[in-house]
C-alpha cells in the first residue's frame, strides 16, 4: 500500500515522454507535407491562371512535364524556360504570380510579346540566378525588388519599352557577371555604385536615353570583358580609368557626346567602337598597338592629321572605318600590311595624292568606300586583283584618265564626279548611270552619255568630214599597200642574212626599250672588250660588269662562263628563264634589259642598282651605319611584295630558288629589288 503513495514510476514517465514526442514530430512532419502540397498546388495554380498553358493541360496532367517547365526531385518546379516556337494563352506578364515559386532558379521568357509591367513579388524568388525577359513589349520601370535578387547572375531585360532609371541600390546583385538593358529607354546618369560589381564580365546598357558621364568606376570592374554604352546621350571625357580594364576585348560608346582621347593600353581589344562622338586630334601611331583589333570604327568625330602609316600594323584587322574626319594627306602604302581587311572605308575626309597600287594586295577587301575626298592620279588597275570585292566607290573625287579594263567584274561601282575620260566599259553599263555622272569626258551606251568615236559636230560638220575621206582616203590606202610590200621585202632580206649570219656564228641576240639602237658590238666597245677595270663583282656562275650605253644611260652586265654555254641543256634552260624573265616587271624586281647568247660569250644586261648588293653594303661600316632599322625595314618589305608578285600576280608562278642578301640589290635611294641569280 505504501507504494501507492509515491507518483508514477520511471518507465511510465519515459513512455510518456516518448509518445508525446512520436506525437510532435508525426504531426509536424504531416504539417511539413501539407504545406509542401499546398506549395505544389499553389505552383500549379500560378501556372493555370497566366493562360500560358491552356493547350497542354489535357494532354499532360501533370506541370512538371508541360513545355518549358523544369522540375526537382520533390515536384516543385525550378524552372521556366519557354521555347522560341510556344504559343502564349495570353501575354500579360502581369498575371504570373512569382511569389507561388520559391524554388524557381531560372526563368527565360524570350521574344513572345509580354506586354504590361514586371510584377513586384518577383523580388520574392531569392534563388533566382537567371532571369531574361527580353524582347518583348514589357512597359513600366523595373521593379525595386530585381535589385534585391543577390543570388542572381544573368539579368536580361533587353529590347523592351521599360522606362525609369538604374537605382544606387544595384550595387546589391554581388554576384551578377552579365547585366543588359540595352534597348529600352532607360533615363538618368549611370550609378557610380555600378562599379561594385566586381564580378561583372558583360554591360550593355546602349540605346537608351542615358545622359551625364561615364563613370570613372567603371574601370574598378577589372573582370569586364564586353562594355556597350552607345546610342545614349553621354557627355565628357572617355575616363582614363577604362585603361584598367585589361581583359576588356569589346569597347562600343558610338552616338554620344563624347571626347578625350583614344587610350592605346586596351591592348586586348578585338572590337571597337568609338564612332559619332566628338573625339578630336591625331590619330596617334601608338594607337597601333592594338594589335588584336578585328573591327575598328571611328567614323563621325573630329579627327584630323595624316593616317599613320603604322596602321599597316594592324594584321588582324577586318573592318576600318575612319570615314567623316578630318584626315589630311595621302593614303598610307602599308596599308597592305592589313592583309585580313574585308572593309576600307576612308569617306568624306580631305585625303590627297594618289590611290596606292599596293590595295590591290588586299584581296579580302569586299567593300572600298573612298568618295568624297581629294583624291587624284588614276585608278590603279591592280584593284582588279581584289576577286572579292563587291563595291567600289570613289565618287566625288579629282581622279583623272580612263576606267581600268580590271575592274570589268565589279558590279557595284561609283565614279561618278571626277575628272574621268573614255569609254564606259561594256561590263558596267549595268550600273545605275548616277554611278558614272560627273564625268564630262565619258562616253557609251549608258543613258545620259553620248556614244563613243561620235563626234558632237553639226550635221554640216559630219559632211565635211565624209567628203574629205572620199578625197584623201583612195591615195592614202594606196600608199599605205605600197609601203607595207616595201617593208615585208626589207624584213624578209634581213631575216635572210641574220639566218646565214646565225648558222655561220650561232649569234641569238636581242635587247629592248633602246628603240634598237644597241648592238653587239656596242657592248663589247663600251667594255673594251670586257676589260677588268669594268668590273664591279665576280660570282659563281659570271662577272658583273658596270657599263655606260651610247645612249649615256648606265647598266649592269652580267657575263656568264663560256664553257656553260656550250652545253645542250644549260642552253635550253638559260632560254626558258629569260623568256619568264622578259614578262616579269615589277618595280622590286631588277629589270632584265635584254641578252646576248653566243658561242663564245653569254651575257644578260639588267638595270643598274647604285649601291650594289645588300650584303656589300652591310660588310660595309659605313654603308651599315646608313641602313637604320627604318631603312631595313622597308627593305624586307620591298623584298615581300617582289616574292608575292612572283608568287601570286605572275602566270605561271614564278619560284626564286635562292632569295639571299647577295640577290637583294639596292639602289641610290636604298629601295630594294631582287635580282634573278647572284
């Protein structure tokens, strides 16, 4: 009975304990899954109510399996990323309740005419990290709680019609590498606090109504590696602190109010976009170390002085546009070092002087816009090398003589306002005749121009002219008959007796550009018989002999070794590299005047080079003072358009065998031309 009085035993309070435990914890795990069905069910409500999905709920109960919807492991949905080919019920973005998500992650709806403005719960899915809302028709600012999405990366509102401006407060998205607002119209100043994100790779905020500075902070944002802010409003100086933006590769500030300078430091700039701002001075050479750059545009701003020739260092380039400055003097020669170019485009500048042949080596130029500037001279033919040029325009000019029969393939042509003469050729009467006006000396089939060999004369005039040929044409076709038999007997005598004079000496002799003035004999009194005082170089293969014509201009001669002569083959060979010699002219090539081949001596007379060999002059100290590295630097490039002109414009292709310093001949000016042996 004692027993009694005491309160429950130990085991009976543990049992207690241990259900009124069990009871919690069943109850709060059941209150766990109702909440986490309520949560599924609220989602899939969310869903129904935007109409977005109204075609698909009947053939596919469950959400998780819709179009475009992404699900984890528990059913609730973690993303929504519509496809470009779904159709919308309805495109109020305003119906999606954001705030039935809270696992959504990613969300894309791209290009399918949302309409209305962004709700504010969206500030609700704090595991965002994707939100692209672009191209669409979405109005209204941007929500203040997109600013508080921390988790978020990638935020994509381009291509709408948001208004309002960027708050302080973005500072917040810590984690953000890609922010695009680009065309939208989006007022107010650029906040300084943007140069807190310093994960940011990517900022485009170009064509909107943007207006004030550019930030210095900007260039705290050591990450950036793409920057477009053009077509805005923006004011003052391009900052000096975008230098430190050394893994920046694409600058695009075009249409603003900009000035200042162009820094030369971004030197991993692959593209770049400074055009329409009001950016003055000289294009600096230093500008050139840019030496990534693909796409350079700095057209409409205030630039003046000569193009650098130091451009020509820009071997990556595809696209230079430096069209509407104020650029003086000639167009730069080393412009053909831009071997990639695809687009010239030097328009409306006040460039001078003539349009360098050496364009013709850009053969991946599809577009040349030179018009309206000062140009003169003629039109290279060696543009015709370009195959793939598509247009060509170099209107409003000062150019002069006739059009290039090279440039027949062109379809696309402008020459209209120059000073140009001569037929229109047949192949580009398929332009439109503007393309050709301007030219008060053109004539052809094209509308508006009068017909070629027709004379502008009255009709009087013309009947003049045709009883003049019935008076003087009879006698003069006669005498005309008469001294062509008088020549075909002159010829055929001398042919004879050069036959019997050749089989009696086996003489081959033949020289050109002295009008035939020069003979044999000629040589071997000018050299007094090949006399050692004549001398200027002895070889492996001949002597090198310095010789003034009767005609007082001064050549060299080559005299070969007589035993060479006399073999078969050598004398086969020595006629097949003289006949490809006597068709290669270029000015880095030394011209090979004419030549001699006899039994007892074999000679080739070529133009003389002053200063001789590049070897002599480098053994020479005095000679090598005067070859600084800019002299030698033109002499290598001298020495390329020589191998690429017997490489590439010669047919058939020519191969030199043995380029060398002894076959690099110099003359007074130091202007380099390879010679064909040593």
């Amino acid at each position: 009975m004692a027993s009694s009085a005491f309160g429950p035993s130990p085991v009976f309070s543990l049992v207690s304990l241990l259900f009124i435990y069990l009871s919690i914890t069943v109850s709060t795990n059941a209150l766990a899954a109702e909440s986490e069905l309520l949560s599924l069910q609220q989602e899939a409500l969310a869903l129904l109510q935007t109409g977005w999905w109204n075609g698909h709920t009947n053939h596919t109960p469950s959400r998780c399996h819709w179009p475009g919807i992404t699900c984890n492991q528990a059913g609730s949905i973690v993303g929504i990323s519509l496809p470009p080919e779904f159709q919308l019920g309805d495109n109020n973005i305003g119906k999606f309740k954001f705030s039935s998500f809270p696992n959504l992650v990613h969300f894309q709806v791209v290009g399918h005419e949302l309409m209305g403005n962004i709700p504010f719960d969206i500030g609700m899915l704090s595991r965002l990290t994707y939100l692209d809302l672009s191209s669409n028709f979405i109005e209204g600012s941007i929500p203040l709680g997109v600013w508080n999405l921390k988790n978020l990366v990638t935020l994509n509102l381009a291509r709408n019609r948001l208004v309002g401006s960027i708050p302080w407060v973005v500072d917040q998205l810590t984690n953000l590498t890609s922010l695009t607002l680009n065309s939208n119209q989006i007022n107010g100043s650029i906040p300084v606090e943007i140069g807190n994100l310093k994960n940011l790779i990517q900022l485009d905020l170009s064509d909107n109504n943007l207006t004030g500075p550019i930030p210095s902070t900007i260039g705290l944002l050591s990450s950036l590696e793409y920057l477009s802010l053009g077509l805005n409003h923006l004011v003052g100086p391009i900052p000096l602190e975008l230098e430190n933006l050394s893994n920046l590769n694409r600058l695009y500030l075009s249409a603003n109010n900009l000035t200042g300078r162009i820094s030369s430091r971004l030197t991993n700039l692959i593209e770049l976009d400074l055009s329409d701002n009001k950016i003055s001075g000289i294009l600096s050479p230093q500008f050139t170390q840019l030496t990534q750059l693909e796409h350079l545009n700095l057209s409409s701003n205030r630039l003046s002085g000569p193009l650098p020739p130091e451009i020509g260092l820009l071997s990556q380039l595809l696209v230079l546009d430096l069209s509407r400055n104020n650029f003086t003097e000639s167009i730069p020669t080393k412009l053909a070092g831009c071997s990639k170019l695809q687009s010239l485009l030097l328009s409306h500048n006040f460039l001078s002087g003539s349009i360098p042949f050496e364009i013709g080596y850009l053969l991946s130029l599809t577009f040349i816009d030179l018009s309206h500037n000062l140009i003169s001279g003629e039109i290279p033919s060696e543009i015709g090398n370009i195959t793939n040029l598509k247009q060509l325009d170099l209107s409003c000019n000062k150019l002069t003589g006739s059009i290039p029969h090279s440039l027949i393939y062109l379809r696309r042509v402008n020459l209209s306002y120059n000073f140009l003469k001569g037929q229109i050729l047949d192949e580009l009467q398929s332009s439109p005749p503007e393309a050709m006006f301007g030219n008060k000396d053109f004539c052809g089939d094209m509308a508006g121009f009068p017909p070629c060999y027709s004379s502008p004369s009255t009709s009087v005039s013309n009947k003049r002219l045709v009883l003049h040929m019935k008076i003087f044409l009879p006698p003069t076709i006669f005498l005309a008959i008469f001294s062509f038999g008088y020549l075909i007997v002159r010829c055929v005598a001398k042919i004879i007796q050069y036959n019997e004079s050749a089989a009696k000496n086996g003489d081959l002799f033949s020289i050109w550009n002295y009008d035939g003035k020069i003979a044999y004999k000629d040589i071997v009194k000018a050299t007094e018989d090949f006399d050692i005082k004549y001398c200027i170089g002895t070889g492996s293969s001949g002597s090198v002999y310095k010789v003034q014509l009767p005609s007082g201009r001064i050549v060299a001669l080559k005299k070969l070794h007589g035993l060479e002569a006399e073999e078969p083959s050598f004398l086969k060979s020595f006629k097949n590299e003289i006949r490809v010699l006597s068709k290669t002219r270029h000015r880095n090539i030394v011209k090979l005047h004419g030549y001699c081949l006899r039994r007892q001596s074999l000679f080739l007379v070529y133009e003389y080079m002053e200063r001789g060999s590049l070897v002599g002059v480098l053994r020479n100290d005095n000679g090598a003072r005067q070859l600084d590295w800019s002299k030698r630097i033109h002499i290598i490039e001298d020495i390329a358009h020589a191998l690429f002109y017997m490489h590439y414009d010669c047919s058939p292709p020519v191969v030199h065998r043995d380029v060398n310093s002894s076959n690099i001949l110099l003359n007074f000016d130091m202007k380099a031309a390879v010679s064909a042996s040593a």
